[in-house]
C-alpha cells in the first residue's frame, strides 16, 4: 500500500514540474512567435501567437508520448534517429524564415499550410527529441552502472585468488626447505604470518596506502632472502613513504616480485640476482624489477598446472582498476627477465 502511495507521489510530483516548466517556457515562446507574426505582418498577431503557443506544447507533449510508444519496442535509441529529428527540427525552423519570402500570391491557403505544417513538425519533433534523448541518455547510464557493477565483481573475485595462489606458491616452498634446511623453517612461519595477516585482512580494499603496500613488499623480500640465502644477490632502491596520500591496488607489485624469486628455483645458476626499483615520478609511480633466469633451465621444467595464473591475474587488474592509465612492459630474455611498469598516481 505504501509503495502504491510513494508511487502516486512521485507522479504527482514529475507532473507539477513539467506544468511549472511549461508555464515557464510558454512566456519567451509566446514572444518568439508574436515577434515573427509581426515580421510576416499577421493580423491578430497577438491572438494567433497565443494560439500557436498553446499548439506547439500540444505537440511536444504529443510528440513526447508517441516516442514513448515507439521506443517501447526498442531495445536501444538509434543515434540516427535522434540526429533526424534534430535536422528536422533546423530544416523546418530555416523553413519558416525562408517562406517569408517565397508565398504563393494566389494560393492563400497554400501559403497557411507552409507556415502551419512546419510549425506542428517542429513541435513533434522536439517533444520526440527530448523524450528519446532522456531515454538514450537513461539506458546508457544504466549500462554504464551494469558494466561497473560486473568490473567490481570480477574485481573482487580476482582480489580473491591472490591469496590462495600466493599462499600455494610460498607452501610449495617451505616443503622443500623442510626437508633440506628444517632450520630455517620457524622464522619463515613467523614471516608468513605477516604476509597472511596483510594479505587476507588488509588487501580487500580497492586501494591501499602505497607505503603499506611497500612495507609488504619488503616483509617478502625478507622471507625470501631467509629462504634463498646466501645465493641471492639482490639490490633494492625503494623509495620511502611516510604518509597515506599516494595509494595502489592492493597484491599488485608483488605479483612481479614473487615471479623474480620464483625463477630462482628453476635456474642451474649458482647465484640469482634480482634488481628492484620503485620510484614516484610527477604524476606517475614508477616500477622496475630485473632478475636473472635462464629460459633453457626453465623448458626444461616441468610446466606447473598453474603457472601463469598470477601474470594474468594482475594483467587483468590493471584493466579494470587502471583503464588508459597505466604502461606495462615485459621482456622475457635468455639470461634476464625484466619488467617496468609505470601507474598514474591515486
């Protein structure tokens, strides 16, 4: 019952605008047409422009009510049809200034229909606009909010299988470290809890503080050097952060990194050497990450069911979250593996 009285309100109310509106609008109109009569020298200019006015809003509200109609069957408003009606509109307007001047001596009546038929086109024809603009104009915001609503969905999702896949990957390390070097094993858990904690509690946001992001960065540099040991060579210029003004998407710096220290097992070398550099450049954030591999060693793997999958991941997120706003190179080479990214700042 409520939702039948809101509904008779919200009625009511469009209708009381559009009568203030056309009262509105009926003064500079009624004007409009007593100055042209004037111009043509009608008789009873000012009676005939009355006329005239109330006829035209006749025909907009006509109009209106017959694109309603037609735009009912329409999935969408062709944008040709909304350019017709205007080039209609201009065409008879420029019409009646040029049949000032072009009249039919003897053909009075003639010379009435030119004048008349013009202006009850115009009429339809602007009220057809309006109606069918507002319509066009409504669908395409609500397949704007559609398309949003499934970015941020598809968004969230991926956010959601960061965890698990980095999670997965770290496990699949401390296994084999528990069976070669057990010793190492009880601050790598310590180190993971911090990683977890950031990643399942902090990461669900959108956007996070860049320094937190960073901080992160640097906890699994540091699990990874216990890890890796003294076989890494490893140079870092990080730049320092101390507010929360600059911000990121969150898990998606480290998806480069964890890829760097992931090849560290699939290469024969006796040393890996990684190069990270993250640096905020004028409007930018700028990102670079270098490490050594060697893609022979790394053929020669077996190819694991989910390799990839983060690569993806982060590809696809910086399309949803940083549409025209980011450039992303990597260069996959027979010694060297190098990325650079650079994000517009949030």
């Amino acid at each position: 019952m409520s939702s039948i009285f809101n509904s008779d309100n919200k009625e009511a109310t469009q209708i009381g605008i559009y009568v203030v509106l056309t009262a509105a609008a009926c003064v500079p109109v009624f004007f409009g047409i007593d100055t042209y009569l004037n111009i043509i020298g009608a008789a009873h200019d000012e009676a005939v422009a009355t006329a005239a006015t109330l006829v035209l809003f006749g025909c907009i509200y006509i109009g209106r009510h017959l694109a309603t109609i037609w735009s009912a069957r329409q999935r969408e408003i062709p944008k040709n049809v909304l350019n017709g009606l205007a080039i209609a509109i201009a065409v008879c307007f420029v019409w009646l200034f040029v049949h000032v001047d072009l009249q039919f001596e003897t053909f009075r009546g003639i010379n009435l229909l030119l004048y008349w038929i013009p202006f009850l086109i115009i009429g339809l024809c602007t009220g057809a606009l309006i109606k069918l603009f507002r319509m066009s104009t409504r669908k395409e915001l609500e397949a704007a909010k559609t398309q949003a609503a499934q970015s941020q969905s598809e968004l969230h999702m991926l956010q959601s299988q960061l965890s698990p896949h980095f999670l997965f990957n770290t496990l699949n390390n401390m296994y084999g470290l528990s069976i070669t070097q057990h010793e190492k094993i009880p601050a790598l858990i310590l180190k993971l809890s911090d990683l977890l904690r950031y990643s399942v509690y902090e990461a669900n946001e959108t956007y996070v503080p860049l320094k937190d992001e960073l901080a992160y960065i640097h906890n699994y540099i540091d699990f990874e050097q216990l890890r890796i040991g003294d076989r890494l060579e490893l140079k870092t210029d990080i730049e320092s952060l101390t507010n929360n003004d600059i911000r990121i998407a969150p898990m998606l710096l480290i998806v480069f990194v964890e890829n760097a220290f992931k090849h560290s097992k699939n290469t024969s070398e006796p040393t890996v050497f990684i190069e990270i550099r993250l640096k905020i450049w004028g409007n930018s954030i700028l990102f670079y990450l270098r490490n050594s591999h060697n893609r022979s060693d790394i053929k020669a793997q077996t190819v694991e069911k989910h390799s990839g999958f983060g690569l993806a991941n982060v590809k696809k997120r910086l399309q949803l979250l940083y549409p025209n706003q980011h450039d992303l190179s990597i260069e996959n080479g027979e010694t060297h593996y190098t990325v650079n990214l650079r994000l517009n700042l949030r």
